[in-house]
C-alpha cells in the first residue's frame, strides 16, 4: 500500500455538513486516508445538529459565529484561524464543499500554503454575481483554487470546461446530498421524530394538503420575504391547505415571518427541524416552496415538486427534468403556480414523476476514489 495520506475536511454550515458526512462516513473507514476534520461553527446550531445525527466529531472548532457578524469581519476570522488549522495539521489534500464564505476562504488559506484543493459540487453557476449573492462569487474563485472538481452533473462538468478548467481535473461524481438522503432515510424507520411541534403540526393537519416552505437568502432579505410571505398567508385562506414553515434563526427573515404568518391557523411556524426531521417534511409535504438549495436537489429525488422562490438558480437540471420551477418572488406569482399546482392533478402529477438528476447515491465512494489517486 501507499504513503496515508492526510485529509483535511473543512466546513462551517448545515448544508455542508450535510453534503460533507458521506464522504467522512467513507474515509472512516479506508486505511488509505487519515481523515481530520475542521469545522468553522459559521452556522452554530444548526451545523451542530447535522454533526451529531451523522456521528461526526470534528478534531478542530474555530467557532467564529458571532451575533450580526458582517461579511468582511467573518472572511478576516476565518482565514486567520483555518490558517492555524492548516499549519498544525499540514495535510496532503483540503477538502471544500460547495460555495459558502467557510469554503473559499478555507480553498485560499490552502492555495497560500501550496496544499492541493478537492472541490466537492464544483461547476454551479447561475451566472448573475448578485443571485445567489455571495455565493455564486465564491464558487467561481474556489474553482480558479482547486485541483481536483467534483461535478455532481454534466452541466455543471461542462461549465466548467467552458471556463477552460483543465479537463484531467474534471470528475462527474454526482452529488453526495444524494447519498446523504438515502442514508438518512433508511434510518428514519426506528426514529421517532425529535421535533414535538412538526409531530403536533402533521397530526393537525392531517387529510389536507401539506405546503412545506424554507426561505433565507441574504438577496431575498426585506421585499423578497416580505412578498413570498404575504403569498403563504394568502395561501393559507385555503381551507384544504396545512402549511409547514420551519423559520431560519436569521433575524431579517423570522421577525418578519412571525409578524404575518403567526395568527393563521393553517400555518405551522416551526424551529428549523433537525435534518432527518426535514427529510421526512420532504416527503410529507406535497408541495415545497423554497429558496435552498439543498432543497431543489432533495424533493424531486423523492418526488415531491417544488417552486423555486428565486430569480436565478444554479440547478437548472431540475427545472429541465421537470420537478422544479423557478417562480422567483413576485406573490401573485407564487400564489397562482400553487393553486395550478394543487388544483391541476396532471399538471402535479407530471412533476411528481419527474427523474430526478443529481446522482445515484454513490457519489461519496466515487470522490474518494478520487483522493486516492489525487
Ligand atoms: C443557493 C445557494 O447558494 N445555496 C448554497 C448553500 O446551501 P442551501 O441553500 O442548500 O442551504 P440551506 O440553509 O437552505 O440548507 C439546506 C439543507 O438544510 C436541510 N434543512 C433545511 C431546513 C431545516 O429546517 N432543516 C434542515 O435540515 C435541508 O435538508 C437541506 O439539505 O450552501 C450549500 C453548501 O455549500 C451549497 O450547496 C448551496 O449551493
């Protein structure tokens, strides 16, 4: 066998975590690899949540969250202490995810110090610098940084080639959310769910129709909520409706949401649910409306639709494949897609079918294959 190498995994976010711990759960195991893990804590509780389902236990915390921290004082933090990180472990490989302000600053702090980058769901462009703002920035100067990408479609593969990334150093690998799902799923079976409010929600609303809504980008802060929230309550005066809202803890989005939405009665304001609680609010729910993400890629994986509440995304695949449409933020919009939608039962049918395109649910093995050769 070869020299060990070793893998320095870092991230910050929930969404992170969640597309990250297949791939920890793969190197655990592999007598390839000695696999060090960092978390940056950008998002405390709710990356806490994830890290704890998934059995993860990071060997380094820079735990940089403070209340109202501004774009600039977070860059300037993480790059100092993911450097410390970076110097006391001196890996082979640093592994990102994706295009949260942890990832590119982590890819930087790597590339100061001559350490190969593996950029894990590499290629995402929706190609407007503003939506998703400012994320879609970070993905492209992770890309200019790293060494190895890890496509999980043949758009996003194919994005890259036409930014002229060096084709040997593009992988289409799927993406690891996928297998992340599946993972969950099998062990929701024996677990009764965490959350007492979702349970008590679910049973009240039980018979009708289930809306599951997340919405917290920064782009849609002020009007954007405050007009996909007048959508949800006018949604709610659907007598044949229960809508369940898990509420990020970003104050710009769960001041306003409670203020609108807190007296309707089919509405379900709930704490963010822990991540096998969502995935089973994903397949409850006949209908999402989200501006995640994540989002986009999970429910038409389980056949559930979703309204994308976003101008732009990144995820045109399931737009095409049919279980997505993009609605942005405009009320009257969002209001009469979902009447057509609960209302037209082909219409919900054709994108309940839809195929979904981000991966098999190997991706994970697929990238560590990858850092075995890298
Ligand atoms: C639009 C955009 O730029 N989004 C980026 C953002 O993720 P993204 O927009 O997906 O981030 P979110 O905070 O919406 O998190 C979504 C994830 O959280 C889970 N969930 C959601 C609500 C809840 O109450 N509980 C819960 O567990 C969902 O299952 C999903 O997997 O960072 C990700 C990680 O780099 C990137 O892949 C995405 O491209």
């Amino acid at each position: 066998m070869g020299r060990v190498r070793k893998i320095l995994t870092i991230f910050g976010t929930r969404p992170e975590a969640i597309k990250l711990f297949p791939i920890l759960h793969a190197l655990e195991g592999d007598a390839r690899f000695t696999s060090c893990i960092c978390v940056t804590g950008q998002h405390r509780g709710l990356l806490d949540q994830v890290l704890e389902f998934a059995k993860i236990r990071p060997h380094h915390d820079c735990d940089v969250m403070t209340d109202d921290q501004s774009l600039d004082e977070l860059t300037a933090t993480l790059l100092t202490c993911v450097g410390h990180v970076l110097d006391e472990e001196k890996p082979d490989l640093v592994v990102v995810q994706g295009d949260t302000t942890t990832a590119m600053v982590s890819a930087l702090a790597a590339h100061y110090r001559k350490i190969a980058i593996v950029h894990v769901e590499a290629g995402l462009r929706s190609g407007s610098l503003a939506h998703p703002w400012p994320e879609e920035a970070n993905r492209s100067i992770i890309t200019r940084l790293a060494t190895i990408h890890c496509c999980p479609t043949r758009r996003a593969a194919d994005a890259l080639r036409s930014e002229n990334v060096p084709h040997q150093t593009i992988h289409l690998t799927g993406n690891t959310v996928i297998d992340a799902l599946y993972w969950t799923q099998d062990r929701l079976a024996g677990r009764g769910g965490s959350s007492d409010a979702f349970r008590e929600a679910l049973q009240r609303f039980a018979g009708r129709r289930h809306i599951g809504v997340t919405c917290h980008r920064r782009e849609s802060f002020a009007e954007g909520i405050v007009r996909v929230v007048e959508a949800v309550g006018q949604l709610a005066h659907r007598p044949d409706v229960g809508i369940l809202f898990p509420v990020h803890p970003n104050p710009n989005v769960r001041g306003i949401v409670r203020e609108r939405l807190s007296p309707c009665e089919n509405v379900a304001l709930l704490e963010p649910l822990d991540y096998p609680d969502f995935c089973r609010l994903l397949d409850a729910c006949d209908l999402m409306l989200s501006d995640s993400g994540g989002v986009q890629e999970e429910a038409p994986a389980l056949g559930t639709p979703v309204l994308v509440l976003r101008e732009t995304t990144e995820r045109p695949e399931a737009i095409e494949a049919g279980g997505a449409i993009l609605v942005g933020t405009d009320t009257q919009r969002i209001v009469a897609e979902t009447n057509r939608l609960l209302d037209d039962r082909s219409a919900y049918a054709a994108m309940a079918r839809a195929v979904s395109p981000f991966g098999d649910g190997r991706a994970a093995q697929r990238i560590v294959e990858l850092l075995a050769t890298a």
